[in-house]
C-alpha cells in the first residue's frame, strides 16, 4: 500500500500548536503530565507528551528543529532543564525536549519508558520537581490546528489525480479547504493527519470513520522525522462523504480511540 | 462411497484410545479432585452442593470488589449488592479507581465484567437462598495483597488476568461435583461468563503488551509473558482445574496450609478456608 508522507514544512508550522497550549489543565499534582495533542493522562512511549507545573524553567526555550531527522537533534537539556522518567524498574531514562517554560515543557517519552505508572522528575536551576505519569502502550491522539484537541485537525488532504500527481494543501480552520472526494473524475482524495501515541499498535487494523462512514486507513505509524510524531493516512476517501457538510473523525487503534476530530466535506 | 463410515469407525476408534489416554494423562487432575474430595470427607461429614456454591461466592466477593472498585472506587456494598450472611463478614481494603482510556475496549469490557460480578454475587446469594440455605457474608478482602493492581491500566490488566483465570479453573473443579441441577444450571453459566472475562482480559494483556505473572506452575500466560492467547492445554484444549485448596493457594498470596493471607486477611466463610500445595500443570 502506498504511503503518503507530508511536507517536511508542515509539521514546522504546527511547532507553534505544540508550544504553550492554552488548554487549562487541572493541576493537583506538583507536575502533572498529559498528550500534547488531545490532553489524556495516559500516554504512550515514543509520543509527545507535555507537563504543566510551576517554576519549571527559568526562560521560555524551543528546540531548533528546522533540521528534523530521526532523532531530530533533540536535547536532553534545554534552557537548563532537564527532565527524566522512571518505571518500575527505578531507572531514570532522560526524555528529548521540544520545549521548556515556566509553567510547561514538551518532552518525547522516551521509547523505553516503563509500562504502567511511571514518575517524571523535571530537573531546573538546582531544583528537582516529581509527578506521576501513566503510560501505556497505546494512547492515539490527533493533533489539531487550533491546539486544543478538539475541531479541525491537524494535517494536510491530498488529491491524486489520474495521472498520479498530487497536490497537498493544509488543513486550517480558517481556510475552507476543498477536501470533497470525487469533484474531479479519477481523483482520490486522502487524509494526513499528525498525531501522537499510536505507532506501537499492533496488526489490527486501524479502524476511522467520517460521519460514520467507514475510511479506509493505508498507514498509521510513525511520521519518522519528528521524535514523537506520528501520522494517520485515511483514504481514499469515498465518494459518499461528498457534500456531508461537518461532521466527526473517529480513529481506534487496538480498541483504544483517539480524541474525536470535525472536518467539513464540500 | 462409503467414507462417511469409514470417517465414523476412525473417528469412533481415535475416540475410544484418545478417552484411555486422556484419562490416564488426566492422573494429576484427578489426583487433585480426589485429594479435594478426601479431604471434605475426612474433615467434614457431609460436603453438600451450597459448600461449593458458597465457596464460588467468596470467590465472586472478591471479583466484584476487585473491579467495583477499580471502575467506581466504590465497594459493591456501596452499590447495594447484598454482603450479609453467615460466617465473618469483614471490610474490603485497598484499592483505588483506576484510569482508564474512555472508550477504549478496555474500559467498556471492564465496566461490564464489574456488573457481571456483582451479577454474581447476587445470583449466587439468590440460589443458595432459594434452595434453603443463607448465604456467607463477604469476608474481608485485601484488594492490595499483591501490592498492585490499580496503579495503571497495565496493573489491571495483570491482576484481573490472574483472577480470571483462577477462578475459570475453580469453577472446573466444582461442577463436576454438583448434584443438585438447579446450582448446577447456574454453575455452568457462570463459568462460560467467566471464561468470556479470561479470554476478554488475556487478548487485552496482549495488545496492551502486559507481562504477566504466573500464580503456579499450572498457569499459562498469554503474551507476551506467554505464548497462548488462551489458556488451554494445547494437547487437549482444556483449560487447567484447581481445587478449592489450590484457588486458596495463589488467593492466599502463594502460600500453602494457610487458612488466611493474601486477598483474604481473615480467610475464606464457609467450609472451604485451607489452602493446598500449588496446582501443577497437567502432563
């Protein structure tokens, strides 16, 4: 099955999304750890996780990622932050960093990270700060364009023609991108969103539904050139989503389901 | 043609051997269920069909509490699931609400297994009242024994896995022994929910890549501890049998000749309160 990869200058635009969230999370904890894309407690290893607290750096520091890889040059310290996690086994595997901030910092789980309830130690100017983070091998999350988890998410449609050139726009929730299949003979039209937390799924299928209707899923896995990204290929899409209007994504993998995403067919 | 009767004689022939062998390779087993009968001789005069049904109580006792709780943080007392009766009634401790995934397969199949216990428990509070005899109050259970089990989703998955398939086995050991039909009827549903739950919770140890911890030697562990999804003997496809005593075993915390321990702090109600050596696997 082919697989479709996105532009390497997309993700670039979303690093914004994965900076500072403005979703309010309840913190009952000194440090409390989530899915950067859709906010659940429970993540996967190999997903891109943020954690809320107070005082957790000094300076607000991003990563440089303009050059993405497979390791994407990630530190493990940043802004004088450093940030570990320890299972069971009460060894402590230092996480990569997207970002740090006084009150947040994205971090990639490392891939190691021990199943069940682990604990997150932030590291900061002499200061060490503990939570709890529960991690399991499947928790899907869609990124979206707004960062909050729910609307419009996160990726790009790309129609193929029957020549087999393709043309990829991004998914915004301000433009009203024309995602509609079967507009033009002999086009198909698919899906690729960017996620977190579902590249160690099995070989189940990936199970995604448009307004109920059944999309076929060629690829869920890795994005293999951001830590932690991972990537959703619905499609093509079928015809019968034509002029539905708005209506919900769902994606399950291995029984788990992602957060429910809206896209709008025209 | 006439192969459908050579099909049946062959069929009839494999059958007659296979029944010897199975019998003969069933030695451990049966050793086991008569050892479990000696000793309800020896140590009661009469072991009538509500001891066993009794014991299967405080074995779903210990189910409802253990995934009430993790689901509501609740005891099932709480929900009003009848817990009065003979013996020493005791409190549930331990434990805590787990976090689960919502929607996720695993927590829609945990809610229904919680129901299904306490389900249980009633329908078993209600047989033994309807054939005349009062029910065992729930004993005191320790959901902490191990040490684990609501930490995480992965906790979960591990201890119900370990109940599951205990109880599947304790089950085996009693229906054969059941006269009375009306118990009997009851019994046998309660062990396909039962094996529906091992099953449901072996396929998830494996998806959600669990490691599993063995309670004895006759334990088979799905993946990715083990290698079957399923428990049964690959040789006969039966699941494994353990007597009361050696459900007491591995619900004592692996201790043998105990009357108390683990899951029960202050030991089973009803006749059925020793445990035994660990059950071995059958060969």
């Amino acid at each position: 099955m082919k697989t479709y990869f996105p532009l390497k200058s997309f993700w670039l635009t979303l690093i914004p999304a994965l900076g500072l969230a403005s979703v309010m999370v309840a913190q009952t904890e000194t440090l409390t750890s989530a899915s950067a894309a859709n906010y659940r407690p429970i993540v996967a290893p190999n997903s891109i996780v943020t954690a809320w607290g107070t005082s957790l750096a000094s300076t607000t520091a991003a990563a440089n990622v303009t050059d993405p890889g497979p390791n994407a040059g990630l530190p493990t310290s940043l802004g004088n932050v450093r940030l570990a996690v320890t299972g069971s086994s009460q060894i402590a595997v230092p996480a990569t960093l997207y970002l740090v901030s006084p009150g947040q910092i994205n971090y990639v789980l490392p891939a190691t990270a021990a199943l069940g309830a682990d604990t997150v130690a932030v590291f900061s100017n002499g200061t060490t700060l503990h939570g709890p983070v529960l991690v399991s091998n499947i928790s899907p999350a869609i990124f979206t364009v707004d960062g909050s988890g729910a609307g419009m998410p996160a990726g790009q449609v790309l129609r193929v023609n029957a020549e087999g050139q393709s043309t990829a726009n991004s998914l915004t929730s301000t433009t009203n991108t024309d995602i509609s299949p079967g507009n033009s003979p002999g086009d198909q039209v698919y899906l690729v969103l960017y996620g977190t937390g579902f590249r160690n799924h099995s070989l189940n299928p990936v199970i995604a539904t448009a307004g109920g209707i059944a999309v076929p899923v060629p690829y869920a896995g890795a994005q293999n050139e951001f830590p932690g990204l991972d990537q959703i290929n619905l499609g093509p899409l079928p015809p019968t989503l034509a002029g539905i209007g708005t209506v919900n994504l769902t994606m399950a993998v291995d029984g788990v389901p992602a957060n429910t995403v809206q896209i709008t067919f025209r | 043609m006439n192969t459908s009767e050579k099909g049946s004689g062959y069929v009839i022939h494999e059958d007659r051997n296979s029944r010897r062998s199975f019998v003969r390779r069933m030695g451990l087993a049966g050793a086991g269920l008569g050892a479990f009968l000696a000793s309800v001789d020896s140590s009661k005069a009469q072991t009538t069909d509500a001891d066993l049904i009794q014991f299967a109580l405080n074995l779903e006792y210990l189910e409802a509490e253990f995934y009430t709780v993790a689901l509501t943080g609740k005891t099932i007392d709480q929900l009003n699931v009848g817990i009065a009766g003979t013996g020493t009634a005791g409190a549930t401790t331990g434990g805590k609400q787990v976090t689960f995934i919502t929607g996720s397969t695993l927590a829609l199949s945990a809610a229904e297994i919680a129901a299904n216990e306490r389900a249980h428990v009633s329908l078993l509070r209600a047989a033994l009242n309807n054939g005349g005899t009062v029910p065992i109050a729930k004993p005191a259970i320790n959901l902490n024994a191990l040490g684990s089990g609501f930490g995480s989703q992965e906790e979960f998955i591990a201890l119900a896995r370990s109940l599951e398939d205990v109880v599947v086995s304790a089950y085996c050991s009693l229906l054969p022994v059941l006269q009375n039909k009306a118990y009997l009827a009851i019994a046998v549903r309660l062990l396909a929910a039962e094996g529906e739950h091992a099953a449901n919770l072996r396929l998830h140890a494996a998806l959600y890549n669990v490691a599993t911890t063995a309670v004895d030697a006759a334990d088979i562990l799905p993946p990715p501890s083990g290698t079957q999804f399923f428990s049964a003997d690959n040789s006969y496809g039966l699941t494994t049998v353990r007597t009361p005593g050696q459900v007491l075993y591995a619900a004592y915390g692996q201790q043998a000749n105990q009357t108390s321990g683990g899951f029960f702090p202050a030991g089973t109600n009803g006749i059925f309160n020793a445990s035994s050596s660990a059950a071995t696997p059958l060969l």
